[in-house]
RNA sequence: GGGCGGAUAGCUCAGCCGGGAGAGCGCUGCCCUUACAAGGCAGAGGUCACAGGUUCGAUCCCUGUUCCGCCUACCA
C-alpha cells in the first residue's frame, strides 16, 4: 500500500496527539486501497451487517455515531478475526421528510408541487436527493465507518424498487395486500394517511364536555361525555353498554342531535365503558376510530363532517363550515352552552395523537387504503424468536417485540404524496370510468391543459375528461390525485401500465398513492443483496449476522424485516438483533433541536477526534441503559488517546527502529523478568476479556477491560518497571525489555483498533516494520489479526509475585504521601516479613522498589523497627519509613489512631458472622476458610497497629 | 389501563452465578521524577431509594411502597 509519510525520527513525534490529519489521512488510504471491501465469494467464512438505512435528509446526530460506532467496532473486529466481513450501507428515500424539505423551497419559490405538476416535482426531489441528499454518509467516513462503499445502496434504486414491486404484487395475490376503506390517521398538513406506529401519541390538557342530547320527542334524552364535541356534528348514533341498567330503557330510544335536529338512535355497545363518563357515548364513526368499529357493527352512515385540510365540511353545517378543528369546537360550546345542553365542561388530560413528522394533530378520517394483512405474517415472525431462530440482545426487548407482534393491526402501507414507489395498481379507464374522479390541471380549461401556475380543482370523472375531448395521456399527464370507488377492481402488476383483464384495452390509470417508506425498509436486509436476483452476494451474505439498531424503530422496522424476511427469503434476516440505547443529554434528556440541548458529534470529531468520541460511546453502551453524554466524559477519553499516544512515544524512543520480533518464538521473551512474565499474563488475560466481551455484544466491557490494561497496567507498572533496564548496563535485559514492551504494544494496539482506529493505525505504521504482525495483505493494521486469547501466557505465579511487589511499593508511597514526604527525596525504607519467600521476592526486586517508591530498601525476615517510624501493616509485610528528621511524630500518631477506628469496624463486622453457628455449618467452607484467614489477617494488623501507636505515644513523651 | 426500565460516591455510571462496595469525572494534598501537567503519586467520599420476606448471609432473589424515565393502548 502506499506509505502515508509517517515520522521517521523520534524527536518529530509531537507530545500530544492530534487527531484530524491522521483521521483524514488513513480513511482515505483504507478506502482507496479497498480494505472495506467484502467478497461475493470467498473461502473465509462470512460476516455481515447492514446498516439501518437512516434519511438521505437526515445529518448525523448522536444516535447515529452510537449505531454506526457499534456496527464499526464488530466488524472491524471480525475482519481483522478473519471473517469475509461485509457492512453495508445506504440511506432510505424518507417519503414525507423528503417531500418535505423540497415543497418548502418550492414555497420559497411562490410555487406548489400542484402547480408544477407530479413529473416536474419527482425530478425536482431527484435533483435536490443528488445535491443535498446522503450527507449522513460523508459524515459517516469521519467517523471512520468501514462501510463497503461501492455497494451503497438508496431505498429507491432501481434494484430496490423492483425487490418493493416484487413483494407488493405477491403479497397481492396472495390477498395479503387489499385496498379498503377504513379509518385511518391523517395528517391535514402533510396531506396523506400514516401508520398508526407514524402517530405520537402525547398526553395533553384538555376539556371534556358533557352535552345533553334530548330525546326527538321532547321527553329526557341522555347526556354524553366528549373531548372532541367538534365531531358531534358527524354523530349517528349515542351507544351505552348492553348491561348498563341506568339506560337498559334507553336502548332504541331515538333522540335530536343538538345543533343540527337530526334524529339518531340510542345503541348497544360492548365496547363503551360504563364507568367513563356518563357511559352514554355519542357515535362519530368518520372521526374516531372506536366509534368506526360501532359504527360498522350497527351499519351507521359515516357522516364526514372535517376535510382532508382539517376544516369542517359543508356536512358539518353552514354555522361550521370552513371553521377550522379548533375553532369549530369553541363555536359548538358556545352554540351548546347558549342553547343550555351544556350541562358540564371539567377538565382533562388525555392523549392526543400527532404526526411524527410534521407534529400536527392527526384526524382519524375514513378513507380508501392499501393495507397489509399483518396477522399472517406476525405468526412465523413471532416463533422464529420464540425458538431462537433469531436472538434479541439484551432479552427484555423480547417481552416488547411479543407484545406487539401479538396485537398487531393491519398496515396502513399507502401515502398520499409523490415521492416514494409508486404503488403498482391501476384501473381501467374504459371499463370504470364513471366512478373514477380525478383531479387536475385540465380541469379549470377543459379544453387544453390549464397553465401550470393553477393549482388543481374539484374533481371530474375520467369519463366525463374523455368526453371533454381530452385523450388518455393528456389526462395522465394533467393528473394530480385519483379517487376510484370501492368497487372499482384494482389492476396489480410487475409491469406498467398493464392491459386490462376484461376489456383487454390499455387506458388504465395507475394509483397516485405511493408506498410507505418502511414498505422498502422492511425488504433491505435482501433486497440491498440484490434480491429478487439470486446473486452471489445473497447466497453469501443472508442471512445478516447481526443488527444493531436503537430500541425506537423497533417495530418500525426490525418487526417488518423479520417478517419479510422469512416471507420472502424463508429464512430470518439476521441471527442477532442488538438494540442499543438512546443519546441523551448530560441531564438525561432526549436531545432535539427544540430543546437545544443537541451536541453534534462531527463538532465533537473535530475537538477531540474520532477515536476518543467512537471509545466514549463504546465504553458508554452497557446494555439496558440510556447513553448520558457529556463533554467531560469525551475529554476523559480524548486524554486515554493522547496517554496511549505518549506511552507509545516512549516505546519508539527506546527500541531501535531495526528490531525485529519476527523470529522472535512465543516463550522466549516472556521466560525472562517477573514484570515481562506478568504484562504477557495481563495481557492474554485481557486479550480473552475483549473477546468475550465482544461476543456477548457488551461493548463497555471491551472498553473498560483495555482502558484499565493499558492505562493502570501497561503505563503505570510495566513502562516504569522497563525504565530499569533499559536505562541499565545489562544488554540483554534491555534488549528482552524492548522486545516486549513492542511486543505488548502492537498486540494491544490490535485489540484496541476497532474501537480507535486512526489512533492505532497511526501508531502502528510507526513501529519498526519487522515489530508489526504482518496482516495477510495490505501492510495495515485494520487487516492484521485480532489477538486471540493465549492460555499458554497465563503466569499465575507471576501475577501473584507482581501484585506482593505492587502492594509493598505501594504501602510505602502511601506512607510518603501520609508524611508529606516530597516525591523528590528519597528515603529509607524497612520491608520486615516473617515469610522467608516473600523477603526473597522483595530482595530479588529490591531495584524495582527502589525506583518506583524512590527508597533505600532494606529486606529481610523480622527485621527490628526503626524506633520513630512510621508503619504500613499488611497481610505478609510491615513497612516501616524512619520518620526522624523526616516528619513529626504527631501526624503519624493521628494517622494510626484512625487506621485503628477503620480496622476496629471491620474486625467487628466480620466477627459477627461468625457469632452465628449456622454460618460455620451451612456456608460453604470456602467461604468460612476464606472468611476466618480475613479475620485472623484484620485481628493481625489491628494489633500491630495498636502495638505501633502506643510505642510511638510512648516515644513522643519521652522526647518532649 | 397494560408493559418495560431506573433509583449505588458530589456528578455520570459499572457491578455476570447472592459471600470482602468499583470506575471515570470532580474534589483534597504533594510533585514539572529525562513518554505524557490532556501527566505522576496518594487521599477523602457510600445505611447500595424505603418497608417487609426468603437465606447462615441480600446492592444482587421475592413482595409491597415512593419517586423518575420510557414504550404501548379506541375509555369518549
């Protein structure tokens, strides 16, 4: 590969490390020499993630970095781990945000998507999609995702949008899609029905209005409960519930309709709630949706009373009409209250459906659909996690999933806007034109097209343009939206503009609807893999190994793709399903940019880089917990970046540039010095917990397992222990010195790159040449093998040596610290021991002592204490720092006389266990030897303590 | 209404199979010790929300309570 120039001499390294021309430098290396790239066809086994497609509007927010960061970490990690990995990306089309964004500047522009028409406006979309759109995926690369680029893929590819067309026309046929008319949610602004998972719900203060409703011969009527007394004007009916006694004599009662004198039945209902309200419930069967089922169970006119634009109809009579939802309720009251059949108006908190994207009220509305037949679907999506055919981590997402899976209503999958797959159906012109209305821009010029700057008006049969004169493609062309009857048969196929069954003619006109974006969703984990083709990348790579994804698309999107994957592929999409936290603020708060609490991740790139932010997220991402991110927890990280930089630095001015561990065998350098043989423990220790850690999807334990090697083993011990030699005379200590401390270094690196790439490539590359392991191509360290735990380095022995070594150098300094002993001065020191091989230990490594607690050590077995001193008592070791001419006795006296308090507490509390028998006899006798060492241990050095405090009181009269 | 999760150091959070309470940041003290002051060494700081229960033993398991999040639902 080509070098990128890395600095050659030591003194070029700077001191601190600075992220932004390495980052720039080495993705752009990676992606040009193809290192990403995974293969149709290979002999390494697969792995494979697709991304969740976010908006090609959308720009990268924190929940984005957390996602992108998780899929990076696996599978950099299972590339280097030798798997033929492949990450996918993409965008999906995002129909209503999309359209969005390109009617507002039409608006800029005085002009409206109606005007310019359904072509000009698709291109419009089309154009500002290649300009603007897809920015997410350059912010992407900053964050150094190792996507396969050439394979991106867009929800509305060609590709794609066969794989949608495909699976629209089988679901068809197999009467799994039907159009109907039902209640739906709309949005009056976005002007086109949603999901009822696209309906946020959200609690709201409102009224509720009780109105009496008087019978229709002037005797006493019922009185209803309502939050919405607007639709009253749409009522058909008042239910009661079957076995209500208080209106068991109303039941077929006919009463008057306030406001309007028209006469409707009292009904039976099971479904009203005799507790709520007055249990008396008035009937709007166009404008709610409870009220719709009762409505189609007793077969009541659906009187629609508001308009697709949110404004009361003609229906709703001429006091009302063109009265906005809100105003119109005022103007009900009031008209109630002044005709005195507002008997009660209380407040009340409910919820209060809004559009998701638009956050406008949504108004149930009935309206003629394309529906997905869930059900049927649901069952074998239901079982494949059941079985742990697929697994969701962490499991409690499960219990969620079952719960939807098993309610699951019938989807609403058409949209009345212009960008997205267009639904393929069509109806036939010549056999149905009476019952087809269109509108559009023929309609204000009957004879030609109208000029493009009106908008469409009312509608006009297609039978009626023809008549007019105008031909087929003429009224296609000038069309805007289309209302067929319901009886009218839908024409569904994989081509265009299909000929129709029964007249055999080719006048049909395609439906206007397009399809809900997560329609395409649902299908990406194949159809991005080139489905409905068999292509090699499908055979290869489905199904996926894993999805990582945020809990709140959930059923959005991983239900549907369980479900079309099984449907159509016959097998599950992904084995595992990862669902992460949400982002939130230092506070806790979700971030939006209402609240302005909105941290943009490339900002916090260009402060502190990418790796320390792709290791904050990591180390942040326990399962089960929202991710509460704040800048000082970058900054902790952004410094662990510039440690392992200069912890690196150090390494390559201490080991020539010539060194090789290329012959180097296994054994050899660990054989020597107890810190070698214990960093090579820690590390193969590590090396296993990173692993594992990694394979149960527990990314903050990868993070913390080598934030912990790194910084308080290899740094803080093994690099101060290594100064000896390698500042000695002995040349072959040095030199096994330097041997492993590269050795650990580019292992650790190894481990470290999927969470900080830039970081330990930039190292790496910096390494003597013959120190790297050699990756089987590209002489990088992204294709280098991840470390696989080494059992043979484990050193028990070692680590039990090396954590005595540590204990006696700490209790000294811990001693200097009490006595406000300078770091700078170095002191005697006594290490006393009864046991004859911890003195042997610590004699042997007097050295190290003396250099990392900076003393004049003496060692031996129960050596005299030095009569002013001060002590450490541990469990096989006293420690003693002469205090003469150092400190006043004084503070050591108050520091003992405290330890004393302490060790007093503990010996009491674990003396108490043992005043129970039962414990000595039903606990495990590991657990009572164990608890009886610890106790003789604390009883030991209370002791002692007391001993030392009274011998030092005793000195310190006798001197003053 | 149903469901899920949380409550552990000043702050943000770890804590797998019940058996000696941890980290990061912050704070305090001493140090520019030839990799790093974005640093070193050391230290203070906790009735593990509350009340019961199971157990020899509970931060951990069970029940209940309080508070806080979130998801879901056609009680108007």
């Amino acid at each position: 590969m080509t070098q990128p120039q890395a600095p050659d001499t030591l003194s070029q390294i700077p001191k601190s490390y600075s992220p932004q021309a390495a980052e720039d430098r080495w993705y752009e290396t990676w992606s040009g020499e193809g290192f990403f790239a995974a293969r149709d066809a290979s002999d390494r086994p697969a792995f494979s993630i697709v991304i969740p497609p976010p908006n090609v509007t959308g720009s990268l927010h924190m929940g984005h970095a957390l996602n992108a960061t998780l899929q990076d970490v696996l599978v950099r990690w299972k590339r280097m781990a030798g798997f033929n990995a492949l990450w996918l990306p993409g965008t999906d089309h995002a129909g209503i945000a999309t359209q969005n964004v390109v009617e507002k500047q039409l608006a800029g522009e005085g002009t409206d998507r109606h005007r310019i028409g359904r072509a000009e406006f698709t291109t419009r979309v089309w154009k500002w999609k290649e300009t603007s759109g897809g920015r997410i995926i350059r912010q992407l690369k900053r964050l150094g995702a190792s996507c396969d680029w050439p394979r991106e893929r867009f929800t509305m590819d060609e590709g794609l949008s066969r794989a949608v067309r495909e699976v629209f026309v089988r679901l068809f046929e197999e009467g799994l899609v039907y159009r109907g008319s039902y209640i739906v949610n709309w949005c009056p602004r976005c002007h086109t029905a949603l999901s009822d998972l696209e309906v946020e719900h959200e609690e709201r203060k409102g009224k509720i209005y009780f109105v009496r409703y008087p019978a229709a011969d002037g005797g006493p009527g019922v009185e209803v409960a309502t939050t919405r007394p607007e639709t009253m004007l749409g009522d058909a009916a008042v239910a009661v519930h079957p076995d209500d006694d208080r209106y068991k004599g109303k039941i077929g009662l006919v009463v008057s309709l306030p406001l309007t004198g028209r006469k409707i039945p009292v009904i039976a209902d099971p479904a009203v709630s005799p507790e709520f309200g007055t249990g008396a419930v008035k009937v709007t069967p166009a404008h709610d949706p409870a009220d719709f089922e009762i409505g189609r169970r007793h077969d009541l006119p659906e009187i629609t009373v508001i308009g697709d634009d949110g404004r009361m109809t003609a229906e709703a009579g001429e006091a009302f009409a063109g009265l906005d939802r809100a105003e119109c309720r005022e103007k009900v009251a009031a008209a109630l209250s002044a005709e005195g059949l507002l008997a009660a108006v209380q407040d009340h908190i409910h919820s209060v459906g809004h559009c998701y994207r638009c956050k406008t009220v949504v108004e149930p509305l009935v309206k003629d659909q394309w529906f997905v037949r869930v059900a049927p679907l649901a069952e074998p999506a239901i079982e494949a996690v059941e079985s742990g055919r697929i697994r969701i981590v962490p499991r409690n997402w499960e219990k969620t999933y079952f719960e939807w899976m098993r309610n699951i209503r019938d989807w609403c999958i058409s949209r009345q806007i212009w960008w997205g797959h267009r639904i393929p159906a069509w109806y036939c012109g010549d056999c149905h034109g009476g019952k087809i209305r269109l509108k559009g821009r023929w309609v204000e010029e009957p004879s030609g097209m109208a000029p493009a700057t009106q908008p469409p008006s009312h509608p006009a049969a297609y039978a009626q343009l023809r008549a007019q004169g105008l031909s087929h493609e003429r009224i296609l062309a000038g069309m805007d939206t289309l209302i067929a009857d319901r009886d009218v048969p839908a024409i569904v196929s994989r081509e265009d503009n299909p000929a129709c069954p029964s007249c055999g003619g080719k006048n049909v006109i395609q439906d206007p609807d397009v399809l809900d974006t997560w329609f395409s969703s649902a299908l990406w984990p194949f159809s991005t893999l080139g489905w409905p083709d068999k292509t090699p990348a499908l055979e290869t790579f489905y199904p996926t190994s894993i999805l990582v994804t945020g809990f709140d698309i959930l059923f959005f999107w991983v239900a549907r793709m369980i479900m079309m994957g099984l449907k159509f592929m016959g097998d599950v999409p992904f084995r595992d399903v990862y669902i992460h936290a949400l982002v939130r603020d230092a506070e806790g708060r979700k971030m939006s940019k209402s609240k302005g609490n909105v941290i943009d991740p490339l900002d916090i790139v260009d402060k502190h880089g990418a790796d320390a932010f792709r290791f904050t997220l990591a180390a942040m991402a326990a399962q089960g917990r929202d991710v509460k991110l704040s800048e000082e927890r970058i900054e902790g990280y952004r410094n662990f970046a510039n440690k392992i930089w200069n912890a690196s630095r150090f390494v390559l001015m201490n080991v020539p540039p010539d060194l090789s561990t290329r012959n180097v065998s296994r054994e050899t350098p660990w054989a020597g010095a107890l810190a070698d043989r214990w960093i090579a423990s820690r590390l193969s220790a590590v090396a296993a917990e990173v692993n594992q850690a990694l394979t149960d999807y527990r990314f903050n334990e990868a993070a913390a397992a080598l934030y912990q090697f790194i910084w308080h083993e290899y740094c803080d011990w093994y690099i101060e222990l290594a100064k000896i030699s390698l500042f000695g005379e002995d040349a072959a200590a040095k030199q096994r010195t330097q041997t492993v401390l590269v050795m650990v270094l580019e292992t650790t690196l190894r481990l470290l790159h999927p969470f900080m790439p830039f970081l330990t490539e930039e190292i790496w590359q910096a390494l003597p040449p013959d120190c790297r392991t050699q990756a089987p191509r590209g002489g990088t360290i992204m294709l280098a093998p991840f470390p696989a735990p080494d059992g043979s380095l484990n050193d028990r022995p070692a680590e039990a040596a090396m954590s005595k070594l540590m204990e006696a150098i700490g209790a000294l300094r811990m001693l200097r610290s009490e006595m406000s002993v300078p770091p700078s001065l170095e002191v005697a020191a006594v290490f006393s021991t009864r046991n004859k091989g911890v003195a042997a230990l610590l004699d042997e490594h007097a050295g190290e002592i003396a250099r990392l607690a900076r003393c004049r050590p003496e060692i031996g077995v129960g050596l005299a204490r030095p009569s002013k001193s001060a002590v450490q008592i541990l469990p096989e070791m006293e420690v003693y720092l002469p205090l003469e001419g150092v400190v006043r006795i004084e503070d050591e006296i108050a520091r003992l006389e405290k330890e004393i308090e302490k060790a007093d507490k503990e010996v009491f509390g674990l003396a108490k266990k043992f005043e129970n028998p039962d414990f000595v006899s039903k606990a495990p006798p590991e657990v009572v030897e164990n608890g009886r060492a610890r106790l003789a241990e604390l009883a030991e050095k209370r002791r002692k303590i007391g001993e030392q405090a009274a011998r030092l009181s005793e000195i310190g009269r006798e001197s003053s």
